[in-house]
C-alpha cells in the first residue's frame, strides 16, 4: 500500500485498516511458525504497511495537537 492511499484515508478508516492489516499479519506468523508457508517477503510488506498507518495517524494526532495549542 502506497503512502498516498493511506494519506487519503479518513481518521476511521485508518483504525479500521490498522485491525486489518494486523490481523493479517498475525495469521501470516501463525501460517509460517506452524509450517505452510514461506512467504517473508509478504510479512515485510505487512509490517511495512503498519507502520506506515500507525505513522500517518501519528502525524493526524501531533497536528490537532499543534491547532489546540495555538
């Protein structure tokens, strides 16, 4: 998932992506500890796509909080 996409996303929709992709990621390590899959790759990009949702909501956070300050 590009970082455009998840810029464009509304603060619910971040949540609601965030549970997704975490989801996914928990059922993709569960797959590759019990043996039926090898896709590391994949779990990259998982991780990746987390962290880049987690820091778009973080940046949505730090500004309200800057708008409240001033």
């Amino acid at each position: 998932m590009k970082s455009d996409k998840v810029r464009n996303l509304t603060d619910e929709e971040l949540k609601h992506q965030e549970r997704d992709l975490g989801d996914q990621l928990f059922k993709l390590k569960f797959k590759l500890n019990m043996g039926q899959t090898e896709s590391l790759k994949k779990l990259r990009g998982l991780r990746k796509d987390i962290a880049r949702v987690k820091t778009v909501a973080r940046e949505r956070e730090l500004a309200a909080t800057a708008t409240e300050k001033k």
